[in-house]
C-alpha cells in the first residue's frame, strides 16, 4: 500500500524569493548552473528525498546503479530548473523559452465548447508552466490546492497569476471546494488538478503503476465522472533547457465509471513517466515499500 | 409560481437520497443526523449538490450546507430556497 502525501509543498517562500533574485542579479543561464550546486547539495544531504527517489528509479525502472544515481542527481536539477523556469515566465523575464503543444486544440474545443471539464496532471514535468500557459486558451481556469499547502507559497501564487483567468480553489475541511468545483463547472469552467497525490483520509483508487501497486486519489475522477464533464490529461514537460513540451488527449465525458478514467489516466502517465523518467518530482515513498 | 407543499418537498427528498445513498427510507428522520445516517464522505456531497440541482434547479452554497446537521434543517433549507425566503 502507498503511503499518502504530506499534504506539503517542498520549498519556502525564502527558497522562491531566492531563486527570483538569483534570475534578476545573475541571468537564466548563470542560474541555472548555479542549479546544478544546489541540486548536488542536495543529492549529498537530503537522505529521505534521495532514498524515495532511488527506489523509483533502482526498483521500479530498474535502472542501474550508477544511471539510478546520475538520474537522480539530473532529476535535482531538473526540478530547480521548473523552479526557476516558473518564476521566469510569472515575473516575465525575458527568456529564451519555447513550446510545443500537443493536442492544444483539444482544450480550445473544451473552452469553446462551454460545459466545463477537468484537466487531470501530475507532479510530472512542470504543470505550474502548463497552467500559466492556458492564457491562450479562453476559458476561466480553476486550480485545485491542497488547503495544508504552505500560505505563504498560496500568498504569492495569488499575488502573481491573473486573477481574471486562473482561480485557486483549496482543498477544505468544511467541503467547501465541492460547492465551488460545482459552480465553476457549471459556469463552463475548467477544473486542473493533479490524479497522483492525496492526503490522509482521503478516498484512493489503486493500481498497478510501474510494476507495483500504488494508491491515487479517487476524487478527481469521481468528480468528473459524477459532474458528467469532459476530462482530460495534461502534461507539460521539459524537452531540454530551454523547451517544453505540453501533451493532452482528447477530452471525454465518462459514461461507465470513474474507475475506468482511472486507468486510462494510469496508463497515460505510466506511459510519460517512461518517456520523461527525470520528471517525476514525488519525493515521497509513493508506492510505501 | 407554484406553490410546493412542504410535506411535498420533505417526500420528493427523503425519495432521492434513499435512491442516491441507498438507504431505506425509514432511517431517514427528521431528527436524525444526515451526515451519518446517509455515511456521506466528501464525494458523495458532490452527488447530493448534482440531485439537489436536478430535482429542485437550486444551487446550493457551502456556507448555507455547512449549518444542517439534521434531515429537517435540510428540508427547511431546501424548502426555503424554492420558497424563495
């Protein structure tokens, strides 16, 4: 059985303002090898973050040893760069960053055609620059959050993404997010959350995911398939320094089951994270081994 | 407009979440706890905001949802929102 996300973002505002300073004092690119300290730092002090992260990358893509350790430390800094790379395009930096978009004009239909619908991701690439992106996309965009999740990092989300078009919905005790994801979907909305983490408590699906049994949460796809809107799974990852690469499938509402979404999105992240296997920024024991 | 009944409204609602959460209507009592008896967890109030839509086309809101504790504060909520009190 997995073990269930903290219900925690990794970094401090402090870590964030340092890395906005970094990028206006130094450039992109002196940061990012600056990155690249950090990420050893890092590699050679955060044994927790290190062992879940091996475990992926030993256990279960059966890497070896010496590819699951340059792995890791890659993944280090791949992560610092969709850090930094989310600052550079919510400050508006000038930058040389660049994007493909498959399947945009599935979320173009989606908006167009005005009942509402969920875009399902993961903690996989760099969902933050995705959603910032989805300006092109005319469409009112909804992004769920854990309530837990630090204030100060919600604080300054708020301050720096337009407010017309991206809305932060929390994840509440009172439920009051139920009510809200309801009037938004009803007002032709689009709902963006993540299908790989939940809190404790929460309702989970399991399945089998990179060769082991893992928990998801259930909400996402139950909501979906309840609210009967279309839902589809989005990724945006990094191509190199300086390009990303948005996927999304074409958008269905489910008729059998939530389960079925379920494993479709299962399968179509599996099926990312082999092709991206740096990207996976879960650095929890996700499958509780 | 109309006006509904409130023994109406109490019968139309005790009908659909006895259907919706699959509980036999004679648990359902005015005094009794809904969240309990109806074992709702945070996905099935996406249910109960979708039936309560579809058979009365009203919006519920968290904060008003957040009082009821009993199946009578639900009838009267629900019935005060269609009387439009």
């Amino acid at each position: 059985m997995s073990e269930s996300w903290k219900g925690r973002s990794k970094g401090r505002l402090s870590g964030y303002q340092f890395f906005a300073f970094l990028i206006k004092k130094i450039g992109v690119r002196s940061a990012y090898y600056f990155l690249k300290v950090v990420a050893l730092y890092y590699f050679l002090f955060s044994p927790k973050a290190f062992r879940t992260i091996h475990y992926y990358f030993r256990e279960r893509l059966q890497f070896s040893k010496l590819k699951s350790l340059s792995s890791i430390y890659q993944n280090y800094v791949w992560f610092g760069q969709t850090l930094l790379d989310k600052f550079i395009i919510i400050a508006g930096i000038q930058n040389k960053i660049t994007f493909d978009f498959d399947g945009e004009h599935h979320l173009h239909q989606m908006a167009k055609d005005g009942n509402g619908g969920f875009m399902i991701s993961a903690h996989l690439g760099n969902w933050e620059i995705a959603g910032f992106l989805l300006k092109r996309v005319e469409s009112r965009f909804n992004i769920l959050m854990y309530e837990n999740e630090r204030e100060e990092i919600k604080e300054y989300l708020n301050k720096n993404y337009q407010q017309d078009q991206v809305n932060f919905i929390f994840i509440k005790q009172d439920l009051s997010h139920i009510f809200e994801i309801n009037n938004a979907v009803k007002n032709g909305e689009i709902i963006c959350v993540h299908g790989d983490r939940f809190i404790p408590g929460s309702k989970t699906f399991k399945a089998d995911f990179l060769g082991k049994e893992a928990r998801f949460p259930a909400g996402p796809f139950e909501m979906a398939y309840k609210l009967k809107v279309p839902c589809c799974f989005v990724f945006a990852v990094k191509e190199n320094d300086d390009h990303y690469h948005f996927f999304s499938n074409t958008p269905s509402i489910e008729t059998q089951s939530a389960e079925h979404t379920f494993n479709r999105y299962v399968d179509t992240l599996e099926n990312m994270v082999r092709r991206y296997p740096k990207q996976w920024f879960n650095y929890y024991d996700f499958w509780g081994h | 407009m109309l006006e509904v009944k409130y023994t109406d409204v109490v019968e139309k609602i005790n009908v659909f979440l006895s259907e919706e959460f699959e509980v036999d209507k004679s648990q359902i009592t005015a005094d009794g706890n809904m969240k309990e008896i109806l074992d709702l967890d945070s996905l099935d109030y996406v249910d109960l905001v979708v039936v309560i839509e579809n058979n009365f086309g009203i919006k519920l809101n968290s904060e008003d949802f957040s009082r009821i504790q009993t199946f009578e504060d639900f009838y009267n909520y629900i019935n005060n929102r269609i009387s439009g009190k």
